[in-house]
C-alpha cells in the first residue's frame, strides 16, 4: 500500500506524480481498501515489475552480449517482484551475497 512514508516527503511524491493524482492519492491514503490506491499499486509495482522481468528474461536469453541491469529495489522483493518471477519461473536461482 502506497503511504507518505515511502517517500522522503510530500514534496517528492507531489514532484513526481500529476497534480491530480497527488490530490486523490493524499485523500485516499488514509481511506482503506480504496480502488484508487489499488490501481496505483498495480500500476506503479507489478506492471513494472512484469514488463521489467520480460526485458530481462530477453537478457538472460541472448548469449551473444553483456547486460548490467539496474532496478529500484522495490521491484527486487515481494510476491510480485523480479527476483520472485524469475525464480518462479525457474529461470534462475538468485543467491543472497554476503
């Protein structure tokens, strides 16, 4: 669920989302189990999640070039996220450095 804190401030969230849709978002954060707050969730962590996970299964396919990839790490954890699809997928085991 989206919430304030996931930025550093109202500033940064209002810089990079329309003017309406920072209104409604604000309205909303407060309000649970709210449709607007789903859609943008939807949109902001699995559409992206998926389409990223698409472009770099097409990386790990082409044997011929080297690809650095460079996410958020938002995308990287969850149920939804990269590391958890290509795993699920089987197209590869991600082990934790330490």
């Amino acid at each position: 669920m989206l919430a304030k804190g996931m930025y550093r401030d109202e500033n940064t969230l209002e810089q990079n989302v329309p003017k309406e849709v920072y209104e409604k978002l604000l309205k909303d954060i407060d309000d649970e189990g709210n449709g607007t707050l789903k859609e943008f969730d939807k949109k902001m962590w699995e559409e992206r999640d998926n389409n990223m996970t698409e472009k770099i299964k097409g990386y790990l396919a082409d044997s011929q070039n080297t690809y650095f990839v460079v996410v958020g790490a938002g995308h990287m954890v969850g149920g939804t996220g990269i590391i958890a699809q290509l795993e699920t997928e089987g197209i590869c085991e991600i082990k934790q450095v330490k």
